[in-house]
C-alpha cells in the first residue's frame, strides 16, 4: 500500500483533520520525509481510540512514548495493511446487498462483532463480510435462522481462535524474551522480528488446516451418499459400518494441581493427555474423530438478549418442535446456541431434581432421549410474552415451555412440570 496523505489517513481511519493534528503534535503520529503517512498509521490511531475508550488520553500515551517504557512499531508488524474506514454505513451496504436491515445488524451480533451504531461508518471488511452474506443467505434459501447460525457459528470458532493466539504469543515469546534479558518494554525490535515472521505463515496455516479438514469430511460424506445410491440402484451392499468407539476420560485432581501449580500446568497435563489418545489411536490403526470436554468455554457474564419479533421466535420454537418430533438430533443442534442451557421444574413430583443441562448437543441429546414423545403433545403458546409450547394431558397442561430465541437460535429453555405451578392453567390459555 502506498503512502498517505493526511487527508487520506484521516478519511481512512475515522477522525478529524483537526484531531490528525494534535497526534503528530504529541508524536504518537510521525510523518515522513515527505510530510506523507504510512498505512500503519491507521492502526496506530485505532490504538488510541481503544485506549480513550479504556480512560486514557493521548497526552498520557505521549508521555509514555517519550519514556522510552512503550512503542507503538508493532502496529506496523502486526497489521501491515490495516482495514480503512469506509464512508458507507450499515443501511446503506444492506440496501445495496438487498440483506433486510435487522438481518444485517443481527449478524454482528452472530459474529460477536460490534454492532456498528445508526450512521456509523463501516470499515471496509465489515462491508466485504455484509457482501458475503448475501449470496450464502440465497444459498440457504432465504433462511434467515440458517444464516445466523452458521454466522454464529464462524464468530465464536474464529473469536475463540484469534483469542488464544494472541494469549499464546504473550506467554510464549513475550514473557520468554523478557525472561531471557531483553529490555522490559513492550515490542522491542527482536520481538518486532519475531512477530513479522510468525504473521507471514500464521494466515496461511490457517487456510491449509481449514482446506485439509474441509476435505476430509466433504469425502466422508461422499463414501456415504454414493454407498446409498449403489444400494438404491441394486448395484451393491452397503459395506458393515464399524462403529466409532467412545471412551471417557477424566483427569483426577484437576483442580487441585491448577491450585497448586497454576493454569499452565494444568494445561499442559490436560495437553499431554490428548496427545496419548492420539497416540494411542494411531498405534491401533484409528484415528481420533471428536474430543469432547465438559468444561466450557467462556463464562455468559450477562443475558442474552432475546429476538424482540414474536414472528422469529415462533418460527425458531416450530423448528425445535418438528425436529423434537422427527427426533433429528442434528435439526435441534442446529436451531440451539452452542451454549444453549436447558433447565426443568419437577418441583412437587416424584422425579429427582434435575440439574441444568448445557451446551447445544448436550440439550439435543436430553430433548432426542426423553422428549419425542411429549413433544407430540405440545402445541404453541405464548409464555412469558414470548413463543412457548404448552405440553396438553387429558386432564390438562401437563407442563409449560418457555424459549429465550436471540440471534436466530435458542439461548435457553426453561420446562416447568410442577404439579403446583400448572394447576393456575387453563386450557384455553394452551391455544396459539
């Protein structure tokens, strides 16, 4: 990319001529020579804004600067081309990709991007993102709950990736290199070296695993349909399918060591660990196909914020109901949030407690196991003001279910089989 004028860098990274100004006065903005900017610099007063954002003002970066104890030259390392600043916003690259204006919005949120405000500026990757999802939505067949979730999806595997490597390389080389005597600053220049070669391969390792895993599964799913087809047409038997074995493992006293010796260690046990099954699988002449874990992820600090169209959560709630019907684990996977939290109220009934169950397929399986049946009886209703299902018995409701729908899928689901809570309930309230 090419050197930029002043009023290019401003247009490009959202600010004023004025505001352009004031950096290059506090130095935390270097002109060239020839009184032109690097692209870099985009990134660098993107710094500033997250710092302003977080309680600091620029004249304290200055002065931090002027230390020596901080630089700002890894912006240049780490995004060389930085995304510019479009004058585009949200309603109008929507208009433009015929993507419905809500939709658009809600898929930030899928993302787990921010959602860019009313006349807000797009940056150009999140007007390129806008621009892909307009085929893939025509692809699902104007699906909107499809489109979402696998939006939903993309943002939480790719949040959760680019997460890690950041923490990685903190730990890894930022704290070996300090360790090892190097000034206690951030980025020196063997830290910058360092960093420019891991960037160059790390986008290219990415795609290469992506590519070799897509492949894989593409023709696993090849073998099968083929194999299908063969034995429609009477050409062959299809050939005994070995099933997968599943093993539990568990580590004893995880808890403990992570008091113990920290984080790391527990972690590199845990790692150690998979690596053996791996191991182990290949001497066997197998292969590994899925590890599970019951620890999660990332804790949900607040609710979510649920769909505000009756007319969405409906569609989502008759979703769940025809796959709980058809007990197609896969359709219920696909209409919960990988997160989705499935909590039930037994209270008053012989049953034992039952504690919440979590995660998306967890909450198929539970639904898949103990739900087909009831969920023949159920008919739509609207509970808690939001799209909900009444389970009807010859006597009554039998239990009432409330969904918590954002983002096009189901967040949570909360049963109610308390004798004493559904004795309220009459039938006409179970009508749609």
């Amino acid at each position: 990319m090419d050197e930029l004028s002043g009023e290019e860098l401003a247009d490009r990274s959202g600010v004023t001529a004025e505001q352009l100004r004031r950096l290059v006065e506090l130095g935390i903005i270097t002109p060239t020579p020839q009184d032109a900017f690097r692209p870099s610099d985009i990134q660098r007063i993107r710094v500033v804004d997250a710092l302003a954002d977080a309680g600091f003002a620029p004249e304290q970066l200055s002065e931090l600067l002027a230390t020596g104890a901080y630089n700002l030259d890894w912006a240049g390392v780490v995004f060389p081309e930085p995304t510019a600043q479009l004058t585009t916003t949200l309603d109008q690259t929507a208009a433009a990709t015929g993507l419905p204006e809500d939709l658009a919005a809600r898929l930030f949120d899928a993302w787990e991007l921010p959602r860019p405000q009313p006349g807000q500026a797009l940056r150009a990757d999140d007007d390129e993102l806008l621009q892909l999802a307009a085929p893939a939505l025509e692809g699902f067949g104007h699906d909107e709950t499809a489109l979402l979730g696998a939006a939903r999806q993309l943002g939480d595997r790719l949040r959760g990736l680019a997460e890690s490597q950041v923490r990685l390389f903190h730990t890894q080389v930022e704290e070996r290199l300090a360790a090892e005597g190097h000034p206690h600053h951030s980025w020196t220049d063997d830290l910058n070296q360092v960093a420019a070669s891991m960037m160059a391969s790390l986008e290219r390792t990415l795609i290469l695993l992506y590519r070799r895993h897509f492949e894989h599964y593409v023709l696993d799913v090849t073998v099968l349909r083929a194999e299908a087809a063969l034995e429609r047409a009477g050409l062959a038997r299809r050939r005994p399918v070995r099933p997968p074995a599943i093993a539990f493992l568990d580590l004893s006293g995880y808890t403990k060591l992570t008091e113990e010796r920290g984080d790391r260690a527990a972690a590199e046990l845990a790692g150690r660990l998979v690596e053996i099954v791996h191991e182990f699988a290949h001497r066997r002449g197998g292969r590994v196909v899925k590890l599970a874990s019951r620890a999660r992820r990332r804790v949900r600090l607040q609710a979510p914020e649920p769909d505000a169209d009756l007319a969405v959560q409906r569609r989502v709630v008759d979703a769940f109901l025809a796959a709980a019907r058809a007990g197609d684990f896969e359709a219920l996977v696909a209409v919960l949030d990988p997160e989705a939290v499935l909590r039930t109220d037994v209270g008053g009934t012989r049953q034992p407690p039952r504690p919440p169950v979590v995660g998306a397929r967890q909450v198929a399986a539970a639904i898949a196991a103990r739900g087909r049946g009831f969920a023949w009886l159920a008919r739509p209703a609207i509970v808690n003001g939001g799209a909900g299902l009444v389970v009807a018995g010859p006597r009554g409701p039998v239990g009432v279910i409330a969904f918590t729908v954002s983002g096009g899928r189901i967040v949570a689901i909360d049963l109610v089989a308390s004798p004493a809570k559904l004795r309220p309930i009459q039938h006409d309230q179970a009508q749609p």
